[in-house]
C-alpha cells in the first residue's frame, strides 16, 4: 500500500511557507444578533501556517502555527465567553416562562441540562449570572475588555447570590482581574465569610450533616468505598495520607490511585496490626500445591500467598478442630514480632529496608526473612522491617 495524501511522514520544508492570513473578520455577529465583537488584537497578518491535509472531501484546511494559534486561542475564548455571556442571560428569561413545566420538566435547570448537553453546574452557573448580570456591569465590560474570562464572572455571580445584599463589586473586580479563576473562587469564599460568616457557617453544618461513607464487598472480594467528607473531615484524611501516599522512591511505579489506598491501609494498620481472622489449613499456611485457599472475616477466600504475608506479622492463634469442624482445642495466641523484638528492628532498621525505600519503621511489618512456617525462628537475625507495599513482593 502506498502512502496515504495525508501522510504527514513527508518533508515539510514548506511548513513556513507565506501564505494568505488567516481570516479575522470572525467576530462579526449576524445580524440581528447586536453589534460586534470587541477584538483583542489586529486581524492576524502573514502567520506562518502548516498545512495539513485531511480526507474531509479533498478539502485542504490550513492550521497557524504557533502564534497564529495562540492570537486564535485568545479570540475563540472571548467569543465563546461572550456567548456564554448572551445563554446566561436567555437562560435567565427562560426561567421566568412555563415552557419547561408544559414538556413535563421539574425545572427550567432540568430542561436546559438535558436539551442543552450540559451538566448541573453549568446550567446553575448560567442561571446565577443571567440573574445577577445587572449588579455587575463593571465586571461584563471587564470581561468583553478581555480582563477577565466567563468562569470570574460565573464566580462572581454566584458570591453575589449566596451573599445578597452584602455584594459588592467593587471590592470582588480587581481580585478577579489580579487572579486565575481557581484562586478568585478561593478569594470569593474568604469574602463570602468576610460579609456573612453566620451564614457561611450554616452552609458548613449543612455539609457535616452530608457525610457519609459506603463500604460494599464486590463479587471478587475486593471492597468498593464510596462516601462524601465535609471539608474539615476531608482535611484531615487529606492530610494524614498524603505523607504516606508519596512515592518510595525513582522505582515506585504505583499509579496515585495506587499510592491513596495502599496509604489508607498503611495508616489502618499503623498503630497496631489489625486483628483479622482468618482461618487456614497447615497446607496452605506452607503454600503447598492442592491446599485449599483460606478464609477471612468481611471477604472472599484469600489465596495462601496472602495468608504468609499476613501470619509473617500477626498473632497466631492454634484452633485445632476435628474432621467434622468441631474444636477440639485452643491454643494461646502469640505475637510473632512484637514488644522488644519489635522495639529493636525499629533501632536497627530505622525503616522499610527495600532497597530505595524509606518508609518509617511505625509503618512496616516486620518480615521473617525464613518464615516460621518452614522452621524460621523469630529473633533478630531472621526479621527485617518492610512496608506494606513491599511486603507484598
């Protein structure tokens, strides 16, 4: 097969070629649409293009390099804002009308998020700023100037409702104009509690009162978490997993996804090993081939690779039972690695002694180097510290 006419594989010596400017007569509206569109800049002359070609009907589509893309960037997104800018204000009317209700919708939000692709957000957006607009002229004209963008109008719409009277714009403008749209809504928000701190309190508690976590068992076993913190109560977690959800080191290759729930189980067995029950035959406790797999509390059966792992630093409890299930004896539980033992692999080995890691000793287990399951004595010599991560390899 031969090349294709849009191989781009091909010399493109002539990808700086002059060519005719791309066209900046795109702000005009149609008519009866208002007047123009402010430009930012001069229509773009004599731009360098690469010409691309692309099997859409022979039709050859010239694409500016560099910036000739950045002028376009610039001029789309103010168009785009500007007509975000006119929806916001139709949503607003439409709010006002009975259209929605007569097509069976429980609102105007619902009727424009379905009709319109967009999400709550947006739609809620839109509404706020089609309904504030007049307390804000300064703010439009800042944004058709080309100060700011439709995202700090939509902030700013949206403080004005939540704070009522106590807008002001004046103070809100030159914060939007000084920052991005992520740091002015952090702005918004200090200003919200500046006007209205009680009011911004309820709206806290209202949070706390949505909290909420789900623990379900998946089909293969594994735990499906699902839930909402209220911001201090996110905070906190946050803060307690991120130190231990950083990477151990150039070979740590664990996605974040990864590094966040192995940091979760880390942090839930730090202060001292959880006490899970599990239940195994001594042929699957010694990996042998044939042996059943072994059965856990809140979980499908674990493989005998698993229950090593766990019984390298765990108590063990001997439930000696007959062949019909029944216990015929109990033995007295010991802790594998504990106590002094503990203490002196925490002085020794000050953290997880894979090569690359330091993970700190109060996050590891610690790890028979022969396990006791094939005649490993548990001293010094024969325990080192791993974290969980590890431990695992």
């Amino acid at each position: 097969m031969g090349p294709l006419p849009c191989d781009r594989r091909k010399d493109r010596s002539s990808a700086n070629a002059p060519v005719p400017p791309f066209p900046a007569e795109v702000c005009e509206r149609p008519d009866g649409m208002g007047p123009p569109l402010p430009r930012l800049f001069e229509p773009v002359k004599d731009v360098p293009v690469r010409t691309s070609f692309w099997q859409c009907g022979g039709v050859i589509d010239p694409i500016p390099d560099g910036e000739g893309n950045a002028l376009r960037l610039v001029e789309l997104r103010r168009e785009i804002d500007e007509r975000e800018l006119e929806f916001s204000r139709l949503a607003a009317e439409f709010d006002k009308t009975d259209w929605w209700d007569a097509e069976g919708f429980n609102t105007a939000a619902d009727w424009i998020r379905l009709n319109c692709h967009m999400n709550s957000h947006a739609v809620w957006n839109a509404f706020a700023v089609g309904a504030r607009e007049h307390d804000m002229p300064a703010t439009t004209a800042a944004m058709r100037a080309g100060e700011i963008g439709f995202a700090h109008v939509a902030t700013m719409a949206r403080t004005a409702v939540e704070v009522g009277g106590a807008f002001d714009e004046d103070k809100l403008l030159p914060l939007a104009i000084a920052y991005s749209p992520g740091k002015f809504f952090h702005k918004c928000i200090h200003y919200r509690h500046a006007v209205d701190a009680e009011g911004y309190s309820r709206d806290q508690e209202k949070l706390v009162e949505e909290r909420g976590l789900r623990l379900n068992t998946a089909q293969d076993g594994c735990l499906l978490i699902s839930g909402l913190l209220d911001p201090v109560g996110g905070a906190a977690v946050r803060t307690a997993l991120e130190p231990v959800a950083q990477p151990s080191g150039a070979h740590d290759d664990r996605s974040r996804e990864q590094r966040y729930a192995d940091a979760l189980v880390e942090l839930s067995t730090a202060a001292r090993p959880a006490e899970i029950q599990v239940t195994a035959t001594i042929e699957t406790l010694k990996g042998m081939a044939g042996a059943a797999a072994a059965e856990m509390e809140f979980s499908l059966p674990i493989s005998s690779a698993t229950v090593r792992r766990l019984a390298c630093d765990c108590s063990v409890t001997r439930v000696l039972l007959s062949e019909d299930s029944n216990v015929i004896d109990v033995g007295r539980s010991k802790r594998l690695v504990d106590g002094a033992l503990r203490k002196a692999l925490a002085v020794r080995d000050k953290h997880c002694q894979w090569p690359g890691c330091e993970r700190p000793a109060s996050w590891c287990d610690g790890h028979h180097i022969v396990h006791w399951v094939e005649g490993g004595e548990t001293n010094l010599a024969n325990c080192l510290l791993l974290c969980k991560r590890h431990h695992r390899m």
